[in-house]
C-alpha cells in the first residue's frame, strides 16, 4: 500500500474510526515511514490546538422574537394532517360573532337616531333583531355545552393532558365570547346573565387546568350539576 | 409531559403543544447553528428555519420510524445549517464578517497581549472553517466537536460512509494546512 492510501487512514486512526485490519497495517507503515509519522502527529498537533482554543460562551438569543418568527412563519401554513386547513371550532363562533358586533356598531352611529340611551351607552342587543341575539347565543351554548357536558359526566376520568390542553385553549376563546354575550344580553334578561355568569366562573376554572391530578375536574363536575348549568342552557335553546 | 401526546396535540394544530416543543429543544438547536457559523444571529436565523421546518413537516412524522422527536429535528438542523451556509457563504464573505466574536480583556488581571493572541487565534480557526464547503464543515463538527461516530453522520447526513470519510479527510486535510504554527509563540 502506497503513502497516499494511508493518508486517508491516519485521519480515521487519530478519530478511533479504524477496523482493527487497517490498524494493524497502518502501524505496520508507520514503523517504516518518517514521512507519514511526521503527517500523523502534525494533524494530531493541529487537532489538539484547535481543541485548546477557547470557543467562548454560546449566547443567548431572544427566545421570545424567535419564537414569533417561528409562530409568524406558521401562520399561512398550519394544517392538519390530511391537507386541510387548520381553523378551530370556536374560531367560526368567535369570528360570527365578531361580524354581528361590528354590524351592530355600524346600525347604531349610522342608522339609529343618535341620544342618550339610560345607561349612557346602547346595548348592542337593543340594536340587534331578535333573532340574530338568539342565534349568537345558540352558536355559544352549541360550543359550550359538549365541553361541560364532558366535564359532568366523566370528571377527570378518560381525560389525558393533551385533552386538557385542547379544553384549556377552548376555555379561553369561549370566555371571550362568553363575556361580549353577557354585555351584550344581561341588561335584558338576569336570568340569562345568571346563567352566562355561571359559565364565565366554570370556563375560568377550564383555562386555568394544569394536569389531570388536580381537583378542579371532579370540582367542576360538582358545580356543573349543582347548579344545573347544562339543563338551564338547553332549556335557554327550546325557548 | 409524555412526548407522544405532546406530538399528537403538535400534529393537530395546537399552539401550546408547538410551544412546548421548541422550549424543549431550542437550545440543542441553537448550540448546533452556533457551533456551526460561529455567529449568533445566523444561528438565531437556522434556529427559526429549523422549527418552521420540522413543524411544517410534523404530519409526515412517525415516531416509530424517526428515533424521537429530537433526533429528527437535529437531523433538519444539521440540513438547514447547510443549506443557511450555502446560502450565505458568498454574502459572508463579501461582507467581511466577523463571525467569531472576539475576546474582550475582563478585569485587570488579562493579560492584553495574550488576549490578542487569542482573537488572532480564533480568527485563523474562523478563517479555516470557512476554507471548508458547507457539508465538510457539518461533518468535520459533528465528528470533532459532537463526537458523533462516523456512522451516525452517515445517517444524519443521509449519505455513505465512504462519503463522510472523504469529507472528514479533505477538511483535515484542509485545517491541518491553515493551523500550522507560523511563528515561534505558535510552536509554544
């Protein structure tokens, strides 16, 4: 074997990345080779000065502006498996309802006849039809209720921390929607404002969740039934 | 938290489950790019493109077939530091940049001679890198530095061993010719 093919061995032998066969031989050159010794140990001399540099202390980067970057880089792309997509539930409820404020904004400044209204400010639901109170309502309780229903029937039972992650992130856009509702609806009806006061404290308690083994489950599945929270909202949807 | 639910909940669009995820790894990653360039806000920039990455991808990824989550996120690390220094290296250059970041003297204690000689130190090693291509680099890091073995780089290179002996050999080669001692401080 010519100097040149062992070139490439006496890196892997200064790595261990040697089989025992090209070591022995390898040696075996070296005895007999000034040349390749000498190339042996200026590679391990310079190997060794490298190692001897300081490299310094690793920085510490804004985590925080990375991980927006990161979130912003996601945003058009966030799918789920299956090529679809990702848009949760609430989503839809919290964006109708968004359209339905909005509208209501703009009926009250340009269509209404402008003065003081009792409290000082119009309630949206007195701007709004009927219907269309009924109908945001509806979607909320539709949104609601699987949730709580969940809650009072199995407590913390077939719940793992993932499920509690999805019902933590639920919980909050639904207090969003549950507090907007209640502005809007209370002035009009206590027994409503009861109700969505009711939900305000149990979706608190749901986004506030950290693992399966704390008591606020089985607590909830306590104040959910005590207070007929599920049976008041569906007697609320056959009105 | 176990991390197969944590994927689970990822692969299905949730935010905190994301989150989690690159709290959990951030630093692995971040070490790796910096190791790599030499310079925090590039390492900071393959950071970003690494997770992007991974978690554009979460659907395709098996846990049974990938070894874990951050195995197959360093492996898209180790492709996105590449693939950011083959980007990068002609603007780099050109730019002049000074991609390790100098020694400043602390306290009255330094000696500020042997502080320079460190910074001229450094920047010969940051210089050498630089000699080297992209892959090279990566191979000669992870066998050097992360003392992976040359199989492992095989597999995270997705390429022959062979190949990452060549590689190994030609950056050796290459720094053992950039790092000889030029002056008698260096021979010391």
């Amino acid at each position: 074997m010519t100097c040149r093919r062992f070139k490439r061995h006496l890196i892997l032998e200064l790595y261990d990345e040697l089989s025992a066969k090209d070591r022995r031989k390898l040696h075996s050159h070296l005895d007999r080779c000034v040349s390749c010794r000498e190339e042996l140990e200026s590679t391990r001399e310079a190997l060794g000065r490298l190692d001897r540099a300081p490299s310094g202390p690793v920085p510490e980067p804004d985590w925080e502006r990375s991980w927006r970057a990161i979130d912003a880089g996601l945003e058009p792309a966030r799918r789920v498996p299956g090529g679809k997509v990702f848009v949760p539930r609430w989503a839809y409820a919290a964006a109708g309802l968004a359209v339905l404020f909005i509208l209501g904004i703009a009926v009250g400044r340009y269509w209404l006849p402008s003065g003081p209204s009792p409290n000082g400010r119009a309630a949206v639901a007195d701007i709004l039809s009927p219907a269309a109170v009924q109908g945001a309502l509806g979607r909320h309780f539709d949104d609601v209720e699987p949730m709580l229903a969940a809650y009072s029937n199995n407590g913390s039972a077939d719940k793992s921390e993932a499920h509690f992650m999805n019902d933590r992130e639920a919980a909050q856009a639904l207090l969003v929607q549950n507090l907007l509702l209640k502005r809007a609806l209370a002035r009009k009806d206590p027994k409503l404002a009861d109700l969505l006061d009711d939900l305000s404290f149990i979706l608190t308690e749901i986004a506030n969740i950290r693992n399966q083994n704390a008591e606020t489950p089985s607590a909830l599945k306590n104040v959910i039934n005590r207070r007929q929270v599920l049976s008041r909202i569906r007697r609320w949807d056959k009105i | 938290m176990d991390e197969t639910i944590l994927i689970q909940a990822a692969q299905a669009g949730n935010k905190a489950a994301l989150r989690e995820l690159f709290e959990q790894n951030r630093r692995r990653i971040f070490g790796l790019a910096y190791q790599y360039t030499k310079n925090a806000e590039d390492a900071e920039d393959i950071l970003q493109e690494t997770f992007i990455k991974a978690f554009r991808s979460l659907a395709s990824y098996r846990i049974e077939r990938e070894g874990g989550f951050g195995a197959w996120l360093f492996r898209i690390g180790v492709n996105a530091s590449i693939d950011y220094l083959r980007r990068h290296k002609a603007r780099r250059a050109e730019a002049g940049e000074e991609a390790l970041s100098t020694v400043p003297a602390q306290g009255s204690d330094v000696d500020p001679e042997e502080t320079r000689r460190l910074n001229e130190w450094r920047e010969r090693i940051r210089t050498s890198l630089d000699s080297l291509s992209a892959k090279q680099r990566m191979v000669f890091l992870l066998r050097h530095e992360n003392q992976f073995s040359i199989r492992e780089i095989a597999h995270e290179l997705r390429c022959t061993e062979g190949s990452v002996k060549t590689h190994l050999f030609r950056a050796v080669a290459a720094l053992r010719v950039q790092l000889r001692p030029t002056t008698v401080e260096d021979r010391s």
